[in-house]
C-alpha cells in the first residue's frame, strides 16, 4: 500500500527564542510540535519551578502533511532570530514514511525474558515459560513496552529483590508509571501488594489502568504531577518505589520519596544516563538514601537506593 509521507521539521533553538519558534510553528499549521531541552548545551541562568538550571539550547519538532517551503522557513526564522538578538537556528527538513509505526512496532516485537519477568505482546501465542512472570504489554500510546534499556534496568533491579524483604501486602509506588509496566510487573511479584501508579499524563493514566486489566492485575492509577494528588502520599509509606523517569524530576523527588518510605524501603531509579550517576547518587545520599546498586545498559543508568 503506498503512504503519503510526512514532512518532519526540526530547529535547535537557543532557549530565547523558543516562544518565538513554537508560536510560528503553530501559525504554519504544523502538527505534533514538541520541544525539549538539549542535553549537551550548557546550563542558562533562568532556574525551572524544581530549581534547576534550563538549558540554553532547546531541540523544537514538528510535522506537516504539506512539503514547506524552506526558503520562506529560512527567512521567517532569520527575521525572528534578528529581531530577538539570537543567533539564527538551522532547520533540518525530511520526509516520514506514513506507516502506522505503533502497528508496526506492536507486530514486531519479540517476548522478552528480564529477571523474573515474561514481557510479551498479545501477539505471541506461546505461552509463557514456566517459573517466570508473564507481563502483557503492547506497544502503545504511553511509554514502557519494555524494550527501552531504562525500563530493563527497573525490572532487573526488581527481580533482585527477594520476595520475602517485606510484607507480602506491601505498598509500592510506580511514579511516572507510562504504561504501568513496572507496577504491573510489581504486583505480579507481590500479588498482594497495593500499587499505586502515578503520572501527570491522563493518557498514561488511561493505557496503564488498561494493561492492569488485561494483566488480570489490580493496580490504581492516579493523574498526579509528583504528589501534588494528595491521594498519592493517602497510600504512604511505601516499600518500595519506581520512578523511570528523567534526572531532574528523579533530583527534585528525593525528598518526597524520603519522607514518603518505610525504614528499609528501596527505590528503584531510570530514565538516567551515565552523566546523571554523581547528581543523583548526590541528591539521594544527602536526603539520607544509601546506595546499594547500579546497572548499566548501553550508557542508560538505574540506580537503587534504599532508606536506612
């Protein structure tokens, strides 16, 4: 079947110019415009609402069904970039096959084995080993089907930890949950546990409470930025806490996740590269954490920390 291809734009964009960018983006009628910051760009002086330093630099992309003139692209963003006193950012224009890639994704995944767990598609027929954990993940609309090294290193890092190390109803937190793979995987290691699956994203609210059902696995799902949901800390102390999330979230959670944990309770940390080890064993040990493990996944970092 032939598709019609997508036109993806892209522009590293110094952080002052930014609104300026996404506004014109909008004004074109591009679509799926997001913007991140780039993490090899030095830090700005401005500080984000957790305290920390935005990167000067930010990496803007969007989509267009239209091939766009880059000509007149170009000479929009020399205008924009002249009359804010930026340097000029270069923008990078391809097409995207149209392929639905989530379909493709979902069909091509193979099941995988991770410590104790079975992670597999409803794809593959055969049934799960015996002596492991089958976990049922599609790939979908929300992070974590568990191919990505950071959600590997969480499910090692779970596996490792004896079945017997708490009470069989345990509470565990999966901040920044996704998919809900890691609770899920959670409460099929500890089926009496209570797992409480938090993200400020209602669609991964959404897949998550839905791959709970297919999984015959009961968890609850909570549309939280961190704790602001008061209904999050409602189910404290925890045993045991996930967050595969990004270093500065992970940094400024530190002290909710101290002051939220039972004695002895372990928390498992993702979505980090080898560069974010030092700040966030930092974080953790100065909140009164102690470091008791580290795995390493083609540069993607989890580390485990537990309260003494």
């Amino acid at each position: 079947m032939t598709t019609t291809p997508l036109w993806h734009i892209t522009a590293r964009v110094p952080l002052a110019a930014i609104d300026a960018l996404v506004d014109l983006f909008e004004r074109l009628g591009f679509a799926g415009i997001s913007w991140l910051e780039c993490d090899d760009a030095p830090p700005s002086e401005n500080i984000d609402e957790s305290g920390f330093p935005i990167s000067s630099e930010f990496m803007i992309d969007g989509y267009a069904a239209n091939k766009p003139d880059l000509d007149f692209l170009n000479g929009m963003t020399q205008s924009l970039s002249d009359l804010l006193g930026v340097p000029t950012p270069a923008l990078s224009l391809s097409p995207v096959d149209n392929t639905d890639w989530l379909l493709t994704c979902y069909q091509s995944m193979p099941a995988r084995i991770v410590g104790d767990f079975y992670v597999y598609g409803s794809h593959i027929e055969d049934l799960p080993p015996k002596g492991l954990l089958p976990v049922l993940v599609n790939a979908a609309t929300a992070f974590g089907s568990g191919e990505h090294p950071t959600t590997t290193g969480c499910l090692t890092a779970l596996s490792a930890i004896p079945y017997d190390a708490f009470p069989a109803n345990l509470s565990i937190l999966d901040m920044g949950c996704g998919s809900g793979i890691l609770g899920i995987a959670a409460k099929k290691k500890w089926p009496d546990a209570t797992v409480i699956a938090v993200d400020n994203d209602i669609e991964s609210v959404r897949v998550a409470s839905e791959n709970a059902r297919n999984n015959n696995t009961v968890i609850t799902a909570i549309e939280s930025m961190g704790f602001a949901n008061e209904a999050v800390a409602f189910f404290a102390p925890y045993h045991i806490v996930l967050a595969n999330i990004l270093a500065k979230p992970v940094i400024a959670l530190a002290p909710d996740f101290a002051a939220h944990m039972h004695q002895g309770g372990i928390v498992i940390l993702s979505g980090l590269l080898s560069r974010h080890t030092d700040d966030v064993t930092k974080a953790y040990v100065d909140t009164g954490f102690v470091s008791v493990a580290t795995h390493n996944l083609d540069d993607w970092m989890t580390l485990v920390f537990k309260k003494p």
